[in-house]
C-alpha cells in the first residue's frame, strides 16, 4: 500500500479529529509525518500522539523539511491566509479549513496563488463530501422533491465565555457567521447559486462581532435560502429542503453525522433514509484531496476556487450589512 504524507498545521481538535480519520481512507495509507504549532512543546506532544517523526515551531523551516504530500491547515481563520501562501509558494499542496480567509480578497489572492505555483488548493468544506450531503445531492438530482424552491438551514453552539478562546475574540476571528453560518450559506450556494439579494442582520458584541446572524437569500424564480447561526442559544440545526413535490429534511446535527435524511411527498408519503459512517467523516475529503493530487490537478471540481471566491463574496457582504468588523480589516 502506497503511502500519503500530511503535514498538519494548528494541532488541535479538528486536527486531532482529521489525524484519525486518515486512517479510515481506503486504498493508501495516509499518515501525519509533519506537525507545526508556534509552540513547540505543543507540536511535539501532537507528533508523539500521531507517531510523526517531525515537529516544528517554525512554518520556514517546515517548508525546507517537512516533505510532505499535502498540508492540513486548521490553525484559527485569520492565520490561514499568510499560511496558504507560504505553502503554496514553496508548491506544498493545501487543504485549508473553512473559511479559506477572512475575506474575498484574500481568497482572491490565494486561489491566484495556487494558479500561479500550479499547486493544488481547497477549502476544508467537509459537508460537501459526506454521505448525507451525497444522498441530498441525488434526491434532487433524481427530481424527488421537484424544483427546490426554499432552504431553512441553521447552525448553532452555546460557546464558552472564555476570554482566551476563540469564539468571541475579535483578534481570532470570533463570531458566529464565519465559524457557523458558513455551513447554512454553503449548502444554498450549493442547491441555488448564486443570489440576486442578500438582507442580512446579526446581534453584535461591543467589538462588532457577530454573537447570532440572519441570512436571507433571493434568486431568480424567487428561489429562497433562509440561514441562521448563533453562539448564544440552541438553533434547531437541521436543514429543510423544500421543493414543488415534497421537502427534504437532513436532521441534527445537519452538518456532522445526521441520523437521517427524512423525505415527505406533498401527497402525504414519507421516506426515511438512515445514515451512517466511521469517524466524523474527513475520510471523504481526504479522498478528494488525494485524487486530485494524484491528477495533477490545482482545485476540485467538487470545491472549486470559485465556489470558495463566492463564498467570501457571501460572507463580506453579510459582514457589511451587520456591520461586522475585525482588527485586520
């Protein structure tokens, strides 16, 4: 069996969480040989989890000595952008958690970048490859619930009050939209494009972050996607697909390990179609990643750079709207 080297950078949870679903990818045996935290004892104690034999404190000197396959980046939003470009620069190939930035422009300049070095670049989208998302996908191309016409979909978690955490700390990038409502935008950029219109609305914080978001999206045929996230109350975090013959509802928690897909007609009968997998489901993503790599290829077609542009785009003008605003803007 061929083998896969990941150099991971920011070793924490969603790191930890990623490390052991690679070994649940099939066919190549995907390995961390690489571990990079600014603080050094940290990326040791990771690399001692995982059985990596290279640990750094310093990004320079895991480009000059990490040969790795591809890097994972999962440190929080605001350092993914200065990362990205290194990496690339140095034809490292990125998976880069969502948000790829903190805004269009610096999406901009990295997919730009990935072009440039011919190296390969993608948002962590992880919902785009589950098996849910998959049998969504696949109703609806199947017409099961007709032309899709409106999405409800919400995200939310009660995060801690914790000054030195990241949820509502400006410097890092806190705030409800970029860490949770990305997912609810996502999945209507996903189903319905691009839109026409965005009226957006948030409750802020004293710093002008964002504690609880509102999105609604119009397109053409008056399509709508109705998005919510919070950090602050507990949101029904399901999303509801509705179409001329029947809805689509993916249960909570939409966006991790659904239970099921439920599926009910217009004339009465439903469908319940169960769901499950091993780990939290990186596997898939890691997959992508790997067949992309392996075809020379600079995006995913899944993923592409133009999806996560878009994305941005979303966002900054949520951010505009609510008046969010962070230190580096």
């Amino acid at each position: 069996m061929k083998n896969f080297n990941w150099g991971i950078i920011g070793p924490g949870q969603i790191a930890d969480d990623f490390a052991e679903d690679l070994k649940l990818v099939e066919k190549t045996n995907h390995q961390v040989t690489a571990v990079i935290s600014y603080k050094i004892e940290k990326a040791e104690r990771f690399a001692e989890l995982k059985s990596a034999p290279q640990y750094f404190d310093s990004i320079h000197e895991f480009v000059k000595h990490g040969n790795v396959d591809a890097v994972y980046i999962s440190t929080p939003h605001p350092m993914h952008h200065k990362e990205t470009l290194i990496c690339l620069k140095n034809s490292i190939p990125v998976l880069c958690e969502k948000p790829m930035a903190m805004n269009y422009e610096q999406v901009k300049e990295m997919t730009e970048t990935a072009a440039k070095n011919n190296t390969f670049l993608m948002e962590g989208m992880w919902i785009r490859f589950l098996p849910s998302i998959k049998k969504v996908l696949e109703l609806i191309e199947k017409g099961e619930i007709g032309d899709v016409k409106q999405i409800e979909s919400s995200m939310s978690f009660v995060a801690p009050r914790d000054k030195e955490g990241r949820f509502f700390n400006p410097d890092r990038g806190g705030g409800s939209l970029l860490d949770l409502g990305i997912y609810p935008l996502y999945l209507a950029q996903l189903l319905l494009g691009h839109p026409k219109k965005i009226q957006a609305s948030a409750e802020l914080s004293k710093e002008k972050i964002d504690h609880e978001c509102v999105v609604v999206s119009t397109y053409k045929d008056g399509k709508k996607a109705i998005s919510n996230s919070s950090l602050m109350r507990e949101l029904p975090n399901t999303a509801v697909i509705q179409g001329t013959l029947g809805t689509i509802t993916i249960s909570k928690q939409w966006n991790e390990k659904p239970p099921e897909i439920q599926l009910e007609y217009h004339d009465g009968k439903t469908e319940v179609h169960e769901l499950s997998w091993e780990g939290r489901g990186f596997q898939y993503e890691i997959s992508e990643v790997e067949e992309c790599i392996q075809n020379g290829e600079i995006m995913s077609p899944k993923m592409s750079h133009g999806m996560s542009q878009e994305l941005a785009a979303t966002m900054d003008e949520v951010r505009r709207q609510c008046g969010i605003l962070y230190p580096f803007d």
